[in-house]
C-alpha cells in the first residue's frame, strides 16, 4: 500500500485558478509539499488529479452500515469525507448512538464529519427510544470531531421562537459552528425568518423555485440525490449561475447503490448536462470544505494529501483514492479493512398477531364511503394525500390490490403498545409484504401489505431479529438484520449491498412493486415533518396541518 512519501504525476485539476495542467505533486507526511508545473509533449496518457469528493450531507446509517464500512465503499468512488448527520441512530440509543458513530468513524481512515442532532425527538407526535435537550446539545457541540449543528427540522419551531429550539441554535452560534436547515416548501418571509435566525442551508428543495427563493435571502442549495429523494433534474441547471452557493449530497443512501457511486456520479449527469466542470467541482470538493471548517485537503501546497485520480472527466472513473496520502482505493478494490464493533440497541416489542392489525370499520375515518389515503410518490419523500373508496369485508377495511390501496401499519419497537394503521397507494404489491425498522425519524416497524398474514410475518421477522428489512411473499421469506440500533449491521458492506440487492429483487418480482427503491420509500412513510400525510406509532398524521387526522 502507498504511504505517505511519494510523488506522483497527472493532468491537475486546479479548481481555484480554473485550470488544467501537467503536474508533479510530492506529497510529505501526509501533506503536499509542493506542486510542480511540467512539460509534456504528449500528455494524453496521463489522468486527472483533483479534489476529493465530499458528501455535503448523509446519514450514514441509511447505508445499513457502520462508518468504518461506509468508508470502505465510499473510498472507491473518489469520496474523501462526509457532513454526517448522526440523528437516526440518535433517536433510537441518544448520546451512546452518537459517541458509537464518532468512535468507529475513527477506526479507519477516512473523513467523518459528525453533526449534533438539532431534533430527538423529531417531534412530539411519535415514539424515539431518546431525547436530547439543549444542554445535550451543547455538549455534543464542544466537542471536536462535532462540526456543525444538524438539520433543523423543526421550523415551526424557530418561526415561533420556540425556547428550547432558540437555545440549541444560540449554542451553535456561540461555538461558531454552521447550522444546517430542513424546510421543505418554505418559501417568502417565513423563509427569510428561518434564514435569518442563522440556518445557512438546505437538501430538502423540490423545486428550482423553492431554491431560488432560498438563495437570494443568503442560504446554500444541497442538491440531494439519494436512494429515494432525487432532486438534482429539479435543481441542477441553477448550478450555472449559483454554484458558489451549492453541493451535492445523497441525504439518505443504501448500500446496492452505494457500491455502485456516490458524489462522482452526480458530477458525471452535472457534465452531460452541459455544466462547466470547475463549477461543478467547487460544489462537489471545495464548497463543503469551506463552508463546515473541514480538515480536508483541496489540493493545494500545505494541504493534506486528500486528492482522487481519475480517468477523465466525463464519467469520473475513479483510479485512485488518496486520505491523508495513504492509497485507500485503486480501480474500485477499497484498501480500507472491516473493523469489530460491538452492537448497542434498544429493541423492547412483542411479536404481533393479525388482530393487532385489523382495521375496523369503526376506528378509521370515513367520509361517505371515502378513507384519507396515503400517496407515496416514487423518489420522494413528501406526500399527497388522498380520499378513496374503502374496500370493506366483515366490518373490516381491508387492502385492495386491483385499486392498489394497501394497508400501512406502525408498530411501536420501544415498547408494547397499539399498532397504527393506515392505508397507502402506489407500492403496486399483487401479494405479501414489505416490513422494516429503518422508519425516519424514529425508527419504529413500518410496514405494508396485501393481506393481515403477510403484514404479520413480515413484522414479526424484524422482531425476531432486532430490526431489519423483510420481505414475504406466498411462497418465500427474506429478511437483512440490522443489530446495530435496527438500522445498521457490523458486516462486509459488499456482501450487505448484496444482500438488500436480493431482497430488493424480491420487493419488486415476485411481490410486484412498482417502486424505484420500495424499502427506501417505505422508511420516509413515517416521516412526520415532510407533508402531507404520513403515519406514526400515534396515529394518522397531517403534516400540513401538524395534527392528528383521527
């Protein structure tokens, strides 16, 4: 494996000064000691130097996997480091989940950069296993390896000058750490408000009109594409004009699509829409670095040996992958090694039985023959909300395949409680269901399908394994545990990603989904502070309205 000393000669890729040259890089203790401009009669051999990549915002526990694996996988793509927002495994295990994520992160060698969760509880209106409190919160911020205070979902909260949300945010001031915002659809002075109260930026614009909005009142654009939210046909063509002001994030990403890129497939769709290729790199490698304070090397004399090889710069094949100038990955075989780590969880639930399940005519609102139904729409993570006719059998509301409205239910994983029930359009299952433990923000067992006994099985083996994705059909059962919080597993991520591919596989041939990412979309169904019908452990819930439908 390549070491710190050494030299090694490309194309550079100087995204400050906008230009392209041969070059020498000698690279000291970890650190470039000196760049040096040469003369090459035929330089069409050789291959591009640049900036790693950085991941402006992720949760790494969406992968599946713990940091030191996510790492492994990411390495290969070019990517350096992430902005890391340890909330899901904050709201299952609290401060213990946070010191997990930052004390593996630093068993390898790769950038983690870990945020203090703004919102644990996301909201009052669902169970999480924690809660942190401002004084939490400024603890977590003191320390080092915390750069920044973690997406501020709760914007009605700083538009009313909500006590505890002000202090958080007057924390971070004080320590001079960056607020990231999460306020979808806020737009005109309400947006001004929750900029102005010092939330500099945003991943949640679905729209170039919502992101324009933001960005004249002073707030940064990430351009999000992950496994289920894409965003970049929405936004990207404002990156001509604004990409001083942008990033590139995923937000949420399973490993199938992990193993296959991350950030430089973005930079490759920015090129093949015509973008400059300088503007587009300073989103992807300098803007992050700048805006968060990393210790991130940009390619520059004095700077950390953080730099990427690649074949050209049209698909941004990566060749090599240098951290602190260590050689962590050449032609997509990662040198990072798998790391022990022990699981922490909180898992307190029974299995359930088909009577937990039912839904009576009785207990769901119904409007003239018409139930609130739930729409998911495919790489989204907002909802519409419908009113469509029941299907009904023994006093019972049941799943209706032909009309593909399926029932949804929520299944408290802390502690034994009633199971919340809905019904959901647009998963296409023709049999079975889909269950999983992965359920923004808090995690509970979300699950959905065509019949009480499929819903049951699919249930009860994430139960049975302390949180997971499952999926039943007729004839077969699937299930990728997730002993770390429910959301993660200590195993090899290649062979993690090949396994979520088999039962993703499943999702969709055999159980009929017609979804991009079926256990991606399912996770959201249960994400209250995204509009506008979405279901807790609690109940149907407006997220318009912030209210309770029944």
């Amino acid at each position: 494996m390549q070491q710190a000393n050494f030299t090694i000669t490309g194309k550079l890729v100087d995204v400050w000064n906008k230009e392209i040259y041969p070059a020498t890089i000698s690279v000291n203790n970890g650190k470039i000691k000196a760049i040096t401009k040469i003369n090459v009669e035929n330089n069409s051999t050789l291959h591009y130097i640049l900036p790693g990549f950085i991941d402006s915002h992720v949760h790494v526990e969406s992968s599946m996997l713990i940091p030191s694996e996510f790492a492994r996988l990411a390495v290969t793509h070019g990517t350096v480091a992430t902005i890391s927002d340890p909330h899901e495994i904050a709201n299952v295990c609290g401060m213990q989940g946070v010191e997990f994520m930052i004390e593996n992160g630093k068993q390898v060698n790769f950038k983690f950069n870990f945020g203090a969760p703004s919102c644990v509880p996301a909201t009052t209106f669902e169970t999480a296993g924690a809660a942190l409190n401002s004084n939490d919160v400024r603890t977590l911020l003191e320390k080092p390896e915390i750069k920044y205070l973690s997406e501020m979902m709760n914007f009605p909260g700083v538009l009313f000058n909500d006590k505890e949300v002000m202090q958080k945010i007057k924390h971070a001031h004080e320590l001079n750490k960056p607020i990231d915002g999460h306020a979808p659809g806020l737009r005109g002075e309400k947006a001004k408000q929750y900029i102005d109260a010092g939330i500099s930026t945003d991943h949640e614009c679905f729209t170039a009109e919502e992101a324009l909005d933001k960005l004249k009142y002073g707030m940064k654009i990430l351009i999000r594409e992950g496994s289920a939210a894409k965003n970049f046909e929405a936004l990207i063509d404002l990156m001509n004009e604004h990409y001083e002001m942008m990033m590139f994030c995923s937000d949420d990403k399973h490993p199938d699509s992990l193993a296959i890129g991350h950030i430089n497939q973005l930079c490759a769709r920015a090129v093949a829409k015509g973008i400059d290729v300088f503007k587009i790199l300073q989103a992807a490698c300098i803007n992050p670095a700048l805006h968060y304070k990393l210790d991130v090397g940009l390619l520059r004399e004095g700077d950390n040996a953080d730099f990427i090889v690649a074949e050209n710069l049209t698909n941004f094949n990566i060749l090599k992958t240098f951290i602190n100038g260590e050689l962590v990955a050449e032609n997509g075989k990662t040198f990072i090694q798998s790391v022990k780590a022990n699981a922490i969880n909180q898992f307190n639930c029974n299995k359930v039985t088909t009577k937990n399940v039912e839904i009576s005519v009785t207990e769901y609102p119904n409007n003239n023959g018409n139930i609130p139904v739930i729409e998911a729409l495919d790489g989204q993570l907002i909802t519409n909300k419908l009113f469509l006719p029941a299907t009904i059998k023994n006093n019972l509301l049941i799943s209706n395949t032909e009309t593909d409205v399926l029932k949804m239910v929520v299944v408290n994983r802390y502690h034994n409680a009633t199971v919340a029930k809905c019904f959901i359009k647009n998963f296409g299952l023709q049999q079975g269901a889909l269950a999983s433990s992965v359920a923004h923000d808090s995690h509970n067992i979300v699950a959905v399908g065509v019949d009480d006994e499929s819903l049951v099985k699919a249930i009860n083996l994430v139960i049975q394994e302390k949180g997971g994705v499952s999926a039943v059909s007729n004839t077969k059962e699937m299930v990728l545990g997730l002993p770390v919080a429910g959301l993660m597993t200590t195993e090899d991520g290649y062979k993690v990603a090949e396994a979520y591919t088999a039962i993703d596989i499943m999702t969709k041939k055999d159980l009929g989904s017609t979804l991009g990412s079926p256990f991606m979309t399912l996770s959201f169904m249960a994400l209250l502070v995204i509009p506008y019908l979405k279901l807790s452990d609690k109940g149907l819930f407006d997220g318009e309205k912030f209210e309770f439908v029944h």
